[in-house]
C-alpha cells in the first residue's frame, strides 16, 4: 500500500506559504514595539496608543494562525 505524504494536505501547503510567515513577523513586529511603548513613559496618551499598537499587532498575528488552521 502507498501511503500518502502527511505533507500534502492543504493545511501543511499553506503553512509553508511565504506570505503567512511575512504577516506573522509583521504582526511580532508591531506588538514588540507596542510592548517597549507600554514602558517608555507614563503619560495616559502613550499607554493607551501602545495599547491600540499592540492589539493591531495581535490581530496580524492572529490572522496569520487562523489562516493557517482555517485551510
């Protein structure tokens, strides 16, 4: 019997697209700097903006891990 590569499914295709790596490391990107924004003073204006930018962040990342399970 032959047996079928595990590597074929659809999923694993997808998991090894270019594109999804470059959204995921997009995404890491954005919510590091996010992160090193969330310490860099303590005005109410620049938390709540490194807030906003690391929630972008996370959902380029998310983005990236459903695209990848969704397929």
């Amino acid at each position: 019997m032959e047996k079928k590569p595990i590597y074929s499914t659809k999923s694993m295709q997808n998991a090894n697209d270019l594109g999804i790596y470059k959204t995921l490391l997009l995404g890491i990107v954005i919510a590091t700097v996010g992160v090193f924004l969330r310490f860099a003073g303590e005005s109410s204006t620049l938390s709540l903006i490194s807030w906003l930018i690391l929630f972008v962040g996370a959902a380029f990342c998310f983005k990236a891990v459903f695209k990848i399970l969704g397929s």
